[in-house]
C-alpha cells in the first residue's frame, strides 16, 4: 500500500514539473513576442515620421579628404587634398574647384621632391618632409573657404610654416579675394584691431609708430594685411604666418571677425553716462566687454605709453602697451580709463556748450564733489576736476583758458591711476 502511495506521488509530481515548465515557456514564448511587436512598432512609426520631414531627392554634397602619403630615404610627404563630392552642384562647378586646390598641393609634392633629388648639403636631413592639413568652412552662402597649412623642412634650425587660403564662389566655382568683399570701412575696422594687438601683447611685435600716424613704410603691412583671409564661422578668419607679426614660436597667429560686427553701420551718436554705476562699470570692463558693447575700435592713438581704443559712441578707452604676456589673454586686458567728447550725457547733462554752463550744472549731482579748477600749465586750457564716489576722478577741460569756452573733453579715472 504505501508502495502504492509513493508512485502516485512521484506520478503526482511529475505531472505538476511538467505542467509548471510548459507554463514558463509559454510565458517566455509571448513574452518575446509582445517585444518584437513593439519594436516592430517603433521601426514603423520611426520611418513614418522620417519621410514626413526628410526632403524628396534633395540635392546633397560634401567635401572628403584624399591622402597622399609617401615615405622615402629622401623625403616623407603626408598630404591631405579636400574633395568636394555629390549632386548637390553643378558638376563644372566642384570639378573647377577641386582642380584648383588640388594643383596646389601637387605643386607642393612636387617642390619638395625636387628639393629632395639635389644634392644633400648636410649628412642627416634626410628626410626632407612636408605636410599639408586643412580646414573648410560654409558657412557664409554661397561661398566656400579651404584654409591649408603647410610645414615643410629641407634643413636648417627648423621646418617652415606656411598658410594659403582659398575662397570659392558656389554658383560658378570662380575663386574670389575675400579682400574684395570688404568695403573700406571694414577694412579699416579689421587693421585698427589687429594693430591695437600688435601693441598690446607682448608676444606680438610691437608696431612702429607709424601705425598711428600712416607713414610710408607702414603701406608693406597693410597690404598683405588681408592676403591670407577666409570665411569661418559666420565672420572672417585673417591669419599671419610666423614672422609676419610675431615670433616663429609663436605659429599661425589668428583674428576673427563676425560679419554681424562688421556690417553694424549704426552710430551712438549720443551716450549718456547716466549714474554712478555705469561709469563703475566702464573702468572695470576689458577688452572683450569692450568690444562686445562698443564693436571694434573706429581709430586707435598712442598717447603717453598707453593706447587709445574709439568706439562709435565717442568714447576713447585707454590700454596699457603690452599689458598682457600673449594674445590668449589680450581680451582680458583692463581699461585703465576713458574719456569722451561733446556727445556724451554726464548723468543726463550734455557736454556740449561752454564749461562754466557745465559747471553750474554739475554741483546740482550730489555724486559729484569738486577738487581743483585752473589753468592746465601744459596745455593752457582751463580745466575743472571732480571727485565722484570714493575712487574715480573726473576731469574736464575748455578748449581755451577762458573758462566760458566751450568743452574739450572729459577724462575719468580710477584715483590708483
């Protein structure tokens, strides 16, 4: 009898297991299938949703890169060509640029190895090498840049750097001289900043003196100032190989410029240094502030071992030469002081008119505290200075010694200056 009984377990049992495994491999089974509805699902939606917003048979291109490498005993040559690829030109036009810039690079391969094929001056140079990379830019339609740059060595202390920019109109593939672009004014804008530079960072050659005043020899920097000049990022790249402007440790030396800037034709006729703290603000800011507010300077000056920055507004905001060891840091250089001419407001009083008038003015501005009037001893003008708050002077001087005559110009100033 229990004999009987303990195979009816086992047979109990095993009829349980088998029940309990067919239902896990059922659940397993759906499970699976549930999933792969789902992502069949998605897969479905996904395609919808992307022919709905992705453009029929749009025209596309773009620019690949073609290498050239080769290393022998007498020269090692890794060079990279752009490419442009697609249907989204008219064929005569990426076949007429692409010809161009890569005959410029087979120029270069082919200078170096016949540099390479004469006789070695010293044992060891062997081997002469040379490199090309690139970068491009489309952003400003419709043009296209290649900026290449170019080491080269065939000897001596070290290789050679050099820079070739290439600008291309889309529509015809003509290459065009981003110099031409740029209308008088604008030029002009790009050489002020690029001079105002020079004289403001240290690892930056110093510009002569006739960058202030437009001597002759100034003319050999101000034509090739705009030589090597690309489009990049919505504005212009204007570079310098080394030596140009600065050391040879120094390398490619870069400025940009935003278009937006440089079409800006506005001009604050009249601003109005309406508190106490604006004119805080102004002595504290530095030459990224600077331009960000003012725009790039309309004239610089050097005047008494500092240098002048004019805005559009009037005013003239003073720099210390090479107050910064190198370009990285040249926007964090500091205002020292501004000054301003008849069109600025001095908490709400114009300039304009005779400095007595202003005077009388300015003791109503309970911010203002006079220190000292007179005859300035160097200039022979009449002057009237103020003190306002507890660390900015202000001072202000006739264009006479009479004190009815009308203003000159106001200076303002940190008292540590």
């Amino acid at each position: 009898m229990k004999k009987i009984n303990t195979i009816t377990i086992c047979i109990f049992i095993f009829l349980l297991l088998s029940i309990s495994g067919c239902s896990v491999l059922k659940t397993k089974n759906e499970s699976v299938s549930k999933v792969n509805t789902s992502v069949k699902q998605k897969t479905d939606q996904g395609i919808m949703y992307s022919n709905k917003n992705k453009p029929t048979n749009k025209p596309t291109w773009d620019v690949v890169l073609e290498r050239i490498y080769q290393n022998t005993e007498k020269y090692k040559i890794d060079v990279f060509i752009p490419k442009i690829i697609g249907n989204g030109l008219k064929q005569e036009v990426y076949e007429k640029i692409n010809f161009v810039v890569k005959k410029y690079a087979e120029q270069q391969i082919e200078d170096i190895k016949k540099i390479s094929a004469g006789t070695e001056g010293d044992s060891g140079l062997y081997p002469y090498t040379l490199y090309i990379k690139y970068e491009w830019d489309k952003s400003v339609e419709p043009y296209i840049s290649f900026l290449f740059e170019e080491y080269s060595y065939t000897g001596g202390a070290h290789g050679l750097t050099q820079i070739e920019g290439f600008t291309f109109d889309l529509r015809t593939g003509d290459s065009i001289k981003l110099v031409n672009y740029l209308n008088n004014d604008q030029r002009k804008l790009i050489k002020n900043y690029i001079n105002f530079a020079r004289a403001l960072c240290n690892d930056l050659e110093d510009p002569p003196y006739e960058v202030f005043n437009g001597q002759d020899n100034q003319k050999a920097f101000d034509e090739d100032l705009f030589e090597d000049i690309v489009f990049k990022n919505n504005g212009l790249l204007v570079c310098f190989e080394p030596y140009k402007i600065a050391s040879y440790a120094r390398g490619v030396v870069k400025f940009w410029f935003d278009l937006k800037e440089l079409r800006n034709k506005e001009v604050n006729t009249e601003f109005d240094l309406s508190n106490y703290d604006t004119i805080k603000k102004l002595l504290s800011m530095n030459l990224s502030e600077i331009r960000k507010e003012f725009g790039l300077p309309v004239e610089i000056y050097s005047y008494e071992g500092g240098l002048l920055y004019k805005t559009k507004s009037g005013l003239l905001f003073s720099f210390d030469f090479n107050s910064v060891e190198r370009l990285e840091n040249m926007t964090k250089a500091y205002v020292n002081s501004f000054s301003s001419g008849d069109n600025i407001k001095l908490f709400g009083i114009s300039l304009k008119g005779s400095l007595s008038d202003l005077d009388k003015k300015l003791e109503n501005v309970k911010e203002l505290k006079k220190v000292g009037e007179g005859i300035n001893e160097e200039w022979g003008s009449y002057f009237v200075s103020y003190e306002l708050g507890e660390d900015i002077e202000l001072y202000i001087e006739s264009k006479t010694s009479d004190k009815n005559s009308d203003v000159s110009y106001m200076l303002v100033k940190k008292k540590r200056l």
